[in-house]
C-alpha cells in the first residue's frame, strides 16, 4: 500500500531514468515562479525550468539541473520528462 504522506517520484529523460523513489516534497520553477508539490496535491501539469529538487526529507535534497521539462502530478505520484 502507497504511503498518503509520501509521493512516488520518477524522473526521466528519452534514454535514462535519473530518479525513481519516494519524496517528502518535489520543487521547481515554471513561468510564474517556484513551486512546491507535497502529498495530496491537487491534479496539476505544468512546463518547468532550470532545475528540478527532490526532498528525501526536511533536510536532504537531491537537484537535478535540466533546460526545460514537463512535470505532472496525479494522485501522489509525480512524473518529470527531463529535455521536452
């Protein structure tokens, strides 16, 4: 059973997967600004820049630097297309 409080993170690209795991949170930035996904987010679908952190917990991230990428969120899993 999925943990509620957690979200299921992948992260890839056309030929790689960078990330797969759980995360507390997920942040980056789009064309309005930063921006936070924690568990319970509502349904969202954004284009995203620069960069991409992945927090393990409330003190360790992991940055993942990228041009531009896509990132959707649906039901506490969070799916990020690096390089689109």
């Amino acid at each position: 059973m999925m943990d509620t409080k957690k979200l299921q993170v992948k992260i890839t690209s056309k030929d790689k997967t960078y990330y797969q795991g759980e995360a507390f949170a997920v942040s980056s930035k789009n064309e309005i600004g930063v921006f936070d996904i924690l568990a319970k987010h509502a349904n969202f679908v954004t284009t995203i820049m620069g960069y991409v952190d992945v927090h393990k917990d409330s003190q360790n991230k992991i940055r993942f630097e990228m041009d531009r990428g896509i990132l959707k969120v649906r039901e506490n899993i969070v799916e990020i297309f690096m390089g689109i």
